[in-house]
C-alpha cells in the first residue's frame, strides 16, 4: 500500500448461542440463519451470519473496515440484525463463551466436522459445541500470506517484517486478552477453577488435560514466537504434519481427509495466519458488546503503534511487561509468557498480581491509538485498583459459593445474559448515532 502499513483494515467475527425465552439451548440455527439471510437481503448488507460446528451456536460477521468507528459500527449493525432475526424466529442470543448448565450440542455432519471429531474423539469434539469465542482479523501487507507455503516468498521485506511483528504482538497479547474476557465460570453445570472457555477449547497438558486440543497442542495451543519468516513458516507445516499424524492415527479415509482443509485450515490455535490475508487472534471470550470491544481496541492499538512508529517486536530475555526501548517494542521471552504468564492468566487472572502488571502495560503502550475505550478502561483501573471482568460479576451474582450451579440460576444467568446483550446493542447504536462522523484510521 506504500503507507508503513498505517491504513490496514480489520474485521471480527463473533460465536453466540441460540436459545428459547426460557433460556433452554435450541438447535434451531438453520431456521435462524434463514431470518437473517432475508434481512440481510432486505438491509443490502453482506451475510452477517455463518453456520458453526453446532446446530445450537452461529458465528456473526462483520466486512473488512478501515476504522475504528466503522468496525465497531459494521458489529454493531450485525448484532442488531441477529438480535432481530432471532426475534423474528422466537429466539434469544446468548453471549457469554459458555452455556453455564449440562448441554449436549448436536453437532453438524458435514465432512469437515465429521473429520475433527473422529480425529480428536466425540467427547473432546464436544467441548467445540459448548463454547463461544471472538475472532479478531488484523490486516497485513497484500500478497504477504500464502494459502500453499503460509509466507509468500516473494512478498516485500518490508512486508515480512510486518507479518512477523504482527504475529509476535498477537501472540504477547494472548494472556493480556484471555484476562479482559474471561466471561462465564461455569461449565456444564459446574464453578469452574480455570478460565472456562480457554480450558475446555484449548485445552491445557496439566490444567485442563480434558479440553479439546489438550492433546493436539501443535494445532490447538498458543505457539511461540516466530523468530523469523522461515521459522513462522514452518510453524505452519509442522501444526499441519501434526494434524494429518492425528487423522492418520484415527483412520480417517483419504478420500474424507482432504476435507478437513489445507496448510492453514488445519490450525485452530489462539493465535494463526489466515488465508484472508491476516493474523488472526482467536483468544477472546465471548462477551458483551462492551468488552469485545475494549479488548479489540487494545489488540488493534497496539498493531497501529507497532506499525505507525515502526517498531520491532523483539521477545527479550528477563522482560515480564511491555517496554519500548528506542525503536523496539520489547516483549517477555516464550519461556515466560507461554509458560508463568499464560499459567496465571488461566487460573489467577484479574487477580495475580503479575497478570496485572503485564495488562498495565498493554494498555498503556496500546493508549495512544485506543481512543476512549482504552481510555475508560484506564480510568477503571485508576479508580477501582483494578480490572472489571464479566467472569467476576457473573461470579458474584449467581450460585455464589456454590460448586454446582442449580438450574434455576443458570437459566436466570442466561436470561439476564440475553437482555444485557440486547441492552448494549440498543445503547451503543444510539450514541453511534449521535457522534458526528468519524474520520481516519483510529
């Protein structure tokens, strides 16, 4: 684009559940899906609304924007729509990355997810089907990524270098973001002790050894850093090699493997090069409109400074917090965020001190490009001396002290989920509404 990189764009995606207006799961997502295809036909938008591995949970969308304020207008908008497609079917959306009662999600059939689940085993295929999360794309140079080698070799240096700063940026910011949208703590009917969507979908080798990828960590686990372009290269070769190792020790047939996709399809991780043309975080819980949006607004801050101020991310040995040194960003070596860090994020969150300090300066290296969100979020941690979660109000509220979650609190958690979404949507159109238009990047 011959800009530094300065105007690239970003897109989100967002998982929720389907459920009546008792709260009770529903399996009706087709149906759903149809609603909002004719609204979005009626709208002239483009389709907002995909089908997820259960026929309980959809995946909304939003097109590529160029600015902060036309993102979060463009998920704002996607919301709205769903929120009215699901009335129009006689449903509700819950939010929240999982449904807090037991659940049995009736997963799809097509060959893809056929392939997954014979591959890592029914029950573990299940957890996909019981929880919810947040996709952040962040735009790198055009050409920079490749579908058959996952680095274009012949993409500008210039351009490897933002790939790979970008990549590493993301993959520090996994514990900062896990922390910010932990939502629900509970799972299928239980008070979890561990970050609940990120145990039972990542999945841990010793916190969460049940969790989905528990065992396939290659394609499933935050990796390390990439040193340089060849090595994030074969980063990508070495989860695909794991992944057909697994299908190939499960016996999937040849002729339904290839549905399972090619070199970057077969990654599932927080953090992963997409074909779109963009490193996509996959880290953050789903959540109310609010929190998303904070915790995208730091992910996207801190990928502007890095690019505006031109910046090398440089993971250094003894750093435990963001610090710029000159022209470098310097962030904690593997050993210690994929390691401590990431282990205190999981189980400590909000409340480990060193969790706290590592979001400290997140934050503030991303201020200077978050605009307001950043900033109340700021003024929270000044005023409170800490930071709000989703996770701690529902904690708080429902079930407190309880192991067990009795089914009249999970269903009132879930109705209570289901307004509070609706009430963000309906609040934050209104003052999009009322700002003047904005203009630029930020």
């Amino acid at each position: 684009m011959g800009d530094g990189g300065e105007n690239r764009r970003a897109g989100m995606e967002q998982e929720v559940f389907l459920v009546d207006e008792a709260g009770r799961p529903s399996e009706q997502a087709d149906e759903f899906l149809e609603a909002c295809n004719e609204l979005e036909k009626a709208a002239g938008k483009e389709a907002y609304a995909e089908p997820e591995c259960a026929k309980g949970m959809v995946e909304l969308q939003t097109p590529p924007a160029l600015s902060a304020g036309e993102l979060e207008e463009e998920y704002l908008d996607a919301l709205a729509l769903a929120l009215e497609a699901a009335r129009e079917t006689g449903l509700r959306l819950y939010p929240l990355a999982t449904y807090p009662l037991p659940v049995e999600p009736a997963m799809r059939d097509e060959p893809r997810y056929r392939v997954q689940m014979i591959t890592v085993g029914r029950e573990r295929f299940l957890h996909a089907g019981r929880c919810t999360g947040v996709h952040l794309h962040l735009e790198v140079g055009p050409g920079s990524v490749s579908d058959r080698v996952g680095v274009s070799y012949d993409a500008p240096k210039a351009a490897w270098k933002e790939l790979l700063d970008i990549y590493n940026l993301a993959t520090a910011l996994d514990p900062a973001l896990l922390t910010l949208t932990r939502s629900c703590p509970f799972y299928v009917g239980r008070r979890t002790s561990v970050a609940a969507r990120v145990a039972h979908y990542r999945g841990h080798p010793t916190l969460a050894p049940q969790g989905l990828y528990a065992k396939l960590q290659a394609v499933g686990a935050l990796s390390p850093y990439a040193r340089d372009v060849e090595d994030l290269v074969q980063t990508q070769f070495a989860r695909h090699r794991a992944w057909l190792a697994a299908m190939g020790a499960a016996g999937v047939r040849p002729d339904l493997a290839a549905a399972s996709g090619g070199l970057l399809q077969t990654s599932w991780n927080p953090v992963r090069l997409n074909g779109l043309g963009t490193v996509e975080i996959r880290t953050m819980d789903g959540n109310y409109p609010e929190v998303v949006l904070t915790a995208c607004a730091l992910a996207r801050a801190a990928a502007d400074r890095v690019r505006r101020e031109g910046l090398s991310v440089e993971p250094a040995e003894g750093v435990r917090t963001f610090e710029v040194e000159n022209q470098a960003l310097r962030i904690p070596h593997w050993s210690y965020l994929g390691g401590d860090l990431l282990r205190a994020a999981m189980t400590g969150g909000v409340s480990s001190p060193e969790v706290v300090a590592y979001l400290d300066t997140a934050i503030e290296f991303a201020a200077p490009y978050g605009g307001e969100r950043l900033e109340r979020l700021r003024r929270a941690r000044r005023e409170t001396g800490g930071y709000p979660t989703t996770e701690a109000e529902v904690a708080r509220e429902y079930a407190p002290g309880e192991k067990h979650v009795p089914e009249v609190e999970g269903l009132r958690l879930v109705r209570d989920a289901c307004d509070e979404l609706e009430a963000q949507v309906s609040r934050l159109r209104r003052q999009e509404k009322s700002r003047p238009a904005r203009t630029g990047a930020t």
